[in-house]
C-alpha cells in the first residue's frame, strides 16, 4: 500500500498526526475524533516507511483495545504485521517471561488473579490469628495494589482498617514469591522495578522497541508512567494520545497530569490537536464544550461537528426521583415506538444507587434493558443477602435463604456446619431456621462453629421479635443494627456503593408492609427480559459508558452531591473530574441528550429537597444555545 492510501480521508490534523515519525508525539484526541484511526495510520505509515512492525511497541489498556487495532492494520496492509501490541499488564507478563529469572523466578511463573489475590490474603489473616471478616481480603487486596499503582508506602494511604495491615501484606509477598507467582499488580510493578536498576536492560528493551506508542495516555497511573519513562528514554520517537477532559479514573490511580506534563518531560514533542468530531451533532458538542470550559487544568479544544447542528440538548426538572425515572421510560417508550432500536439507547448514572428506581420504572413500562458491565440493582450480594434474611422471616424452611446469610457477616459458620444443620432439621421434620437453637442445644458441633449457630440464633430471634407490626424498611434496619452488616460493608473496598445501595434499598420500603408479596414482586423483576437475543437499553454508571457510544443519552441526577459527588466537592481536582465525567456521559451521544434532576430524592429513607448540579448552569449559559430552558416535567 503507498503512503497516500494510507493518507487517503483523514483531514488535516489527523494527517498532521500520522506523518509525524521522529522524536515524540503528543496527540489529543478530543472525544469522537477518529483516535484510533489515527493510531492504527501512523503504525501504517510508519511500516510503509520502513520500519520493522518489530521494533514497534504498542500499549494499550484493554484487551478490546489492541485487538482492534491488531484487526484494523491487518486490513489496511493486506496481512498480518508483528507489531507488538496489547495491554500494560500484558507487556508487563510477557517482559516477565523473559527476565524473570534475574530476580529467581522461573519462567513458568503463575500470575493470580483477584479471586487468587483474594484467597492467599486470606490464608495469611489466618496464619497471623487475624479473622478475615467478609470483604477484608478484598479490602487488603486493594491496599496492595493501590499502593504499587501509585507508588506508595501504605501508611501514606487511609485504608480504614481495624489493624495494621503490613504485617499482613508482608507475609502475602512472602508466600506469593514461595509459589513463583506475581499478580496484576506485580506486572507494572516488578518490570518497572528491575528497568529502574538495570542500565543495560533499559539500554537493551529501548534498543528492541525504538518505536513506542500509548493510546489513553491520560488513564496512566504512576507505576505506568515510571515504567513507560524507562522505556522511552529522552523520548526517541514516543507517541502518546489521550485526552485531558476525558480522565476520569483519579478515585484509582490516574494521574491526569501525566499528560498535562508530557511537554515539560519532552521540551521538543511535537503535539496535534483533533478537533474534527465525527460522533455527535453540534448541539450537543456546544452543550459539552460549555461545561467543559469551565475547568482551569486542561488543554483547550474547538470541537467541530460533521453531522450538523442536530436537535438541542435538553434539560427537564422534575419533582422527585420517581417521576424522573418514569419520565426517562416514557420517552424511551416514544423513541422505541417511533422505530429507534433499545440498543442505541444509554442511561448513564453518577452512583449504582440510582438504578434502582430507574429499574423499576423500565418494570412497570416492560422496557428492556441490561445493566452494562454491572449488576442489576436486586441482584447485587448485599441487596441480596438482605433479601435473605426477609426470605427466612416469611418462610423459616427456605434453606437456600438461611444458607446465604448464616454466616454473614462473617461469623465462622462453615458448609460443613450448614450441611449438618440441614440434615439435622430434616431429621426431626422441622424449619432450618428453627433447627438452629436445637442444634445449638443438642451442641450437633463444637468450637468456633457452635459459637457462630449460637450468635446466628440469637440474631434471628431478635429480628423475629422485632419484626412485629413493623413495615420492611424498619425490619431491615433492625437487621443492620443486630448483625452489624453495615460495618463489616464499610471495610471491603467499594463498601460506600454497597453501603448506598442498602441504604437505597430501605428508602424504597419505607410504609411497605406485606413482606411476602414484595418479596414475590423482586423475584418477578429478574425475569422480565429473558428472552435471548433481545435489543435492550444500556443502563451503566458515567465511568461504564466510556469508549461507548449510544444515539439518545439520558443522564439522571444531576443535583448537588451526586454529579458532582459530595466526596469530590472538597477540593478543585475532585470538580473538575467530576465535570469530566459529566463531559464524557454527554459526549456518548450521537443524536440527543437528556439530562435531569429532581427537585426531591428519597434518600436514606427520608424525602430530601435537592438543589441542581452545579454544572447545569455552566451548561445554560447565555452564549450556550444548544440546551434548551429548564422545564417541569410532573407526568
């Protein structure tokens, strides 16, 4: 293929991008403006020049990512080129494979993943006498990693926990390294380690790959940022692409001032601007741009659309979170029957809380949707083991219900015991729930296990003796209160989400009454759209929807304290990533947006008057004729 086929249909910047090939790069890629293609060229442009697929390194930061671009230089060189590309984590394996055995690990090395990570943490609470209360594996776990990412001693990082945990995660190293494994954190963190040390390796891997391009460069954490650093030297022929107002994963380690800062680490980086928005209509880039604007650490841009000004950008006030979520399933109904496709619809949420009464209203008004890359509101483990313990209230012989929550939270009941205590309730013809205090009485084990049954029973008495008269939501809050499930949530590592969400789920029961019939209507959701196949609304958080895209957006919410999150409202780095990732949502859309809030939101079990984001404002100013004037909605 010649090098004007390959120029052939990008516009000026984009060519500017791909012809660039000495010395680094910096590209932003403003949202919809041809980023990958762009990538995939210049990796073109580069092979046609003369340049071994080889010596090209390509970094990525997903699976989806690389294959894509592997797929689309197929396709443009009419065969298969032996650029490496693919994610952080894979280079970082690979590169393992290779020099391993310079810190005494054989090439065959294991890598764990979470649920390894997981279990060996757990196995050494164990050994040092600690009792892994549930989630505190997986909070320990985030703890290690978020402290590798970010390259941080774990006393500079508040974890919460009830004890120290170096202790803890020294003997997991210790062990990990005994079973030649490494985990994902391990993958950045041991090559950038022994890169760091090692003059002639960096000599020799800057050497093999000349050439290094990083797409998302803005979702770089530190330990990717150090290691890319080793790679690329003085900079050689370096690219990066990413963009600023699109970096939104701080709460995990990415630091946006990595490419903030990439001309100040390469003084004589050339650096290209996309502005060209093949995605969205005017209307709602104006509607973007205005928010965006707002933020004082960034890049400008001037983004221009291709499809034309498009329908405004609408804004609509409604009086309480109910009537929002049945507004938004009234106007999907009408997009729906005026022949959109349930696939080319997005609803995109600040908190997973918030799903849940827009999951009901798609109930009520038999809308089909999926919860992309999450779970369904009822179908999250805390919702469920709450659930759990109505089931055993309503019906005492429900083994599967009793089973699921004996011991949670944790409280050293194991299946052995849960295997006896069936067998022993069958024996006698009697309720699982009631065989409880016989087997206790009977003393049917010993040990920790008959402590865990004696704590068990007496928790279900007194949820029983407190039940009464009372409706569900002070039924559950007697559960929390008594078992101390709250607590033990708070120390998992997205304990504040499940926390909300349980806090959500009673604020949806307050005055109901008849546990068996909700119960029954909970059990009738899931089964609603089953059939395979079937188009269906995508309902996601704002972080979800990155890299997607839909024709009609709806993004609820938009008060004070949930877009922007009250967590992010104490300091300027925490607003302007929240109003980027409002800039994201809304940048999602090809044809329409709809964004909403609700002058009242039961929250917490109360009704509470809410005030507009912040952001809406920024959105409606004068000089911002995309987004139309706020509007009632109350039907």
């Amino acid at each position: 293929m010649s090098r004007d086929l390959i120029l052939d249909g990008l516009n000026p910047q984009q060519k500017r991008a791909v012809k660039h090939t000495k010395g680094p790069l910096l590209v932003f890629a403003g949202a919809g403006s041809g980023k990958t293609r762009v990538i995939v060229h210049r990796v073109a442009n580069l092979i046609i020049r003369g340049v071994s697929p080889k010596e090209i390194l390509c970094l990525t930061f997903t699976n989806k990512a690389a294959g894509e671009m592997k797929d689309r230089l197929r396709a443009i060189l009419g065969e298969e080129a032996p650029v490496w590309a693919g994610t952080f984590h894979a280079f970082g394996a690979w590169f393992l494979r290779q020099e391993a055995s310079r810190i005494g690990y054989p090439s065959s090395f294991a890598i764990y993943d979470e649920a390894d990570q997981r279990s060996l943490i757990s196995k050494c609470l164990k050994e040092l006498d600690i009792k892994p209360g549930r989630g505190m594996s997986g909070a320990l776990a985030w703890l290690a990693n978020f402290a590798r990412d970010t390259m941080q001693d774990l006393n500079e990082i508040a974890c919460g926990l009830p004890f120290d945990p170096y202790p803890v995660l020294a003997l997991y190293e210790k062990r990990k390294r005994e079973s030649h494994a490494f985990d994902f954190a391990d993958l950045i963190f041991a090559p950038l380690t022994m890169l760091s040390s090692d003059e002639d390796l960096r000599d020799a891997y800057r050497s093999q790959f000349p050439y290094l391009l990083v797409d998302e460069y803005q979702d770089t954490n530190p330990a990717q940022y150090l290691l890319l650093m080793s790679l690329a030297g003085d900079g050689g022929n370096l690219c990066v692409v990413g963009d600023d107002d699109q970096a939104i994963y701080g709460w995990r380690g990415a630091d946006v001032g990595n490419i903030l800062k990439f001309r100040d680490d390469f003084p004589r980086a050339q650096v290209v601007v996309l502005e060209q928005n093949y995605r969205s209509t005017g209307a709602i880039l104006e509607a973007a741009s205005s928010l965006i604007c707002h933020n004082r650490h960034r890049v400008p841009k001037d983004l221009k659309s291709v499809r034309g000004r498009g329908k405004e950008v609408a804004v609509r006030e409604f009086t309480d979170d109910a009537m929002e979520a049945a507004g938004i399933a009234q106007a999907i109904e009408k997009l729906i029957a005026s022949g959109a496709s349930p696939d080319s619809i997005g609803v995109l949420y600040r908190v997973n809380s918030l799903s849940r009464v827009i999951e009901e209203a798609f109930a009520q008004w038999r809308i089909p949707y999926t919860v992309y890359r999450g779970t369904r509101f009822y179908e999250n483990r805390e919702i469920k083991d709450l659930l759990a313990y109505l089931r055993i209230l309503v019906n005492p012989r429900d083994e599967e219900a009793l089973a699921r929550v004996i011991n949670v939270p944790h409280r050293g009941v194991g299946e052995k015991t849960i295997d006896i205590l069936r067998q022993y309730a069958r024996d006698r013809r009697i309720p699982i729930a009631y065989a409880v205090g016989e087997a206790v009485i009977d003393r049917v084990v010993s040990g920790a296990q008959l402590k865990g049954l004696e704590e068990f029973h007496r928790i279900y008495a007194e949820i029983v003796c407190r039940a009464g008269m009372n409706d569900i939501a002070s039924i559950l809050g007697g559960i929390l209160e008594v078992t101390g499930y709250e607590e033990a949530l708070k120390t998992e590592p997205d304990g504040e989400d499940r926390v909300n969400n349980i806090r959500e789920l009673i604020a949806s029961t307050v005055d109901v009454r008849d546990i068996g019939r909700y119960l029954e209507e909970k059990s009738l959701m899931s089964r609603l759209d089953k059939d395979a196949g079937e188009e269906r609304v995508s309902i996601m958080t704002l972080h979800m929807s990155k890299g997607l895209e839909f024709n009609y957006v709806f993004i609820p919410g938009l008060e004070e304290g949930i877009l922007p999150h009250s967590r992010s409202m104490d300091t300027d780095r925490g607003i302007e990533e929240e109003r980027r990732l409002l800039y994201v949502g809304i940048t999602r859309a090809k044809k329409e947006v709809s964004l909403s809030w609700s002058k009242y939101r039961t929250i917490y079990g109360r009704e509470e008057f809410q005030t507009p984001s912040t952001f809406l404002p920024e959105i409606l100013q004068e000089d911002a004729p995309a987004v139309t004037e706020l509007c009632a909605e109350n039907s």
